[in-house]
C-alpha cells in the first residue's frame, strides 16, 4: 500500500505520522497460519495483516490473512487437489477459473480437536505444503501502530518515507456546487473529476500543477485557484487502514486543509469491506480525498479496477 499526503507546507507535518511503523517479510507454510499457538499469540491479540509477495492473482494461487480470515485465491487446479470447501470466484485467471476458500480462524471448528482444523491441517500439508514469502502487518487493534511480531525468521522491513516541497504550486479552490449537494449532475461530474485529478498529479508533485501553462501542457488547473507552498508526503508499504485514520484524525486537528492517496495492493485478493478482488487491465483499488476542516467536510473519491466486486 502506497499513501501521498499532499498538504500545506508545516515543518510538524513529518511528526504526524508517527503512527506508521515497520512491518515484515517472512517465509511460512500455510499450516503456520493455523497452528493454535499462532492463532492465540498472533490472530487473537491484535490484527495482523498478511500477503503472499511474488506472486500474480491473475495467474498463480495467491493467500492473505485479513485480520482473523485466512483467505485461499486459487486455481482450478489447486481447489479440486485440496478438496476443501470454496466458492466459484467472480473474476477467473487469466486461463481458467479461480476459487475462493475462506477460513474464520477463530471459528469453534478451528479447535485442533475437531474435524474440520484436522481436516484443514491435513490438506495443507499434504497438497499446500511448500513454503510461501509473505508480508505481515502486525497492528495495535485500537491505535492501528505497529506491534513487534517476533515470529522466529522475521525480517523488519521500514516503510519506505519521502518528502517533497512544492513552491508555488496552483491548487484549486473546491467548487461550492461539491459541498452543497451529492446530486450528480453532469457540472458536479465534471468538477468532482477535476478535482479528482489535480489530486493525483498532486500526489505524484507533476509539473503540470507548478507551471499552469496551457502553451506547454494540456493540462490547467481548474478555477479559480491560488499559488501555495505544499509538502507531499509519500510512504510506500504495508500500512494499517487504522493508523492511515489517525495521521488524518491529527491533520483535521491542525484545522489546516490537505489531501491524502491511497493505493491498495494489485494482487490483493479482497479489497473493500473484504470484497474480491482481481487483476484486469489493471488491479487499480485506491482512494483519494480533499479535507476542508474548517468546513467540517471531507470530499472522497474512490477508484477500483473492472475486476472488483466492490467497484
């Protein structure tokens, strides 16, 4: 996950986001996930997120842990080898069709005395048994700040920070039509996309947004507008959903107007609200907002790619 905070120059912006922390790289077997002592020091005390790495969900079996779900996106394959219970998913690979197994690993069927964790534990190892890389995040459940996951062969790996001045930047003012109705008529369209894309080019510190000249770009900012100072902010890695809300919880309390980008993972395969997810022409599963605090307004637009259950 990939996070740009666009936002006004503030030499306190850096220490906002103290709640992003490390997070790890691991090499385990699926039956590591289910073992009972995993489950109970891991799973149940705090949220641990967690993504198989090198791996494409549009053409291999990729698996994740999304809080206390362990979720198997897998090919035909792999489901009729396994034999345990699934769901045809709604986007297929990029040849042939694609399943999708999900386990509650805090269920009452998930005690090693019952047939079903048995069961489990069995097909594992007997048909995924091979060791696979993974990413963790391991995440306070209240604050989302990064809890030490001492996993015996876990390796810290700290988000990648970037820091950015914009001198003079043209930043548009909100039009007033976004704030006073969510009526979509085509004038709301065309200024909700506008802003949508000074956001981005924003995010990514384009020049387009610094010269403002039609004769050398195709790009203008909208109007009326205003030259700024701005930082952009960029953290790069796995980030908790949670610990995303408190950096912008503390920028609201600045009572200063900013702008935050989120990128989800492409070879995820849940996306919002646990919704499948898959690769098209592109895994696209991010969102982008502009925060007025002084309006009390926050304005969200959510993008997600063709193969995504929630788009």
């Amino acid at each position: 996950m990939s996070s740009h905070i666009p936002l006004p120059k503030d030499k306190h912006n850096k220490s906002k986001l103290f709640y992003i922390g490390p997070y790890y790289q691991i090499t385990l077997k699926l039956s590591d996930l289910i073992d009972p002592a995993f489950i109970a020091n891991y799973i149940k005390r705090n949220t641990l997120i967690a993504l198989c790495s090198n791996r494409f969900i549009d053409a291999d079996d990729v698996f994740a842990i999304d809080g206390q779900k362990l979720i198997l996106s897998v090919g035909k394959d792999t489901y009729e080898t396994l034999g345990l219970v699934g769901r045809h998913a709604q986007f297929p690979l990029e040849r042939g069709s694609r399943f999708v197994i999900e386990i509650d690993l805090l269920a009452d069927c998930m005690d090693p005395e019952k047939k079903y964790f048995q069961r489990v534990r069995n097909r594992f190892d007997a048909v995924l048994h091979e060791p696979v890389e993974f990413i963790v995040g391991y995440f306070d459940k209240t604050t989302g700040t990064p809890v030490t996951f001492d996993v015996p062969g876990a390796t810290i790996v700290t988000p990648q920070f970037d820091t950015r001045t914009l001198q003079n930047a043209v930043v548009p003012s909100i039009p007033e039509c976004l704030f006073s109705t969510n009526e979509q008529t085509d004038t709301w369209t065309e200024n909700a996309h506008e802003m949508f894309e000074w956001i981005g080019l924003a995010a990514n510190c384009s020049q387009a947004i610094l010269t403002n000249d039609s004769q050398t770009s195709a790009y203008s900012v909208p109007e009326p507008n205003l030259k700024k100072d701005m930082q952009v902010v960029t953290v790069r890695g796995l980030l908790s959903a949670t610990a995303i809300h408190s950096v912008i919880n503390e920028l609201i309390a600045a009572h200063t107007e900013f702008y935050v980008c989120v990128w989800g993972f492409d070879d995820a395969p849940v996306s919002w609200n646990s919704s499948e997810h898959n690769f098209y022409v592109s895994g696209e599963n991010m969102y982008a907002q502009a925060y007025v605090p002084q309006r009390n307004c926050c304005l969200s637009f959510q993008a997600c790619g063709p193969w995504d259950a929630f788009s």
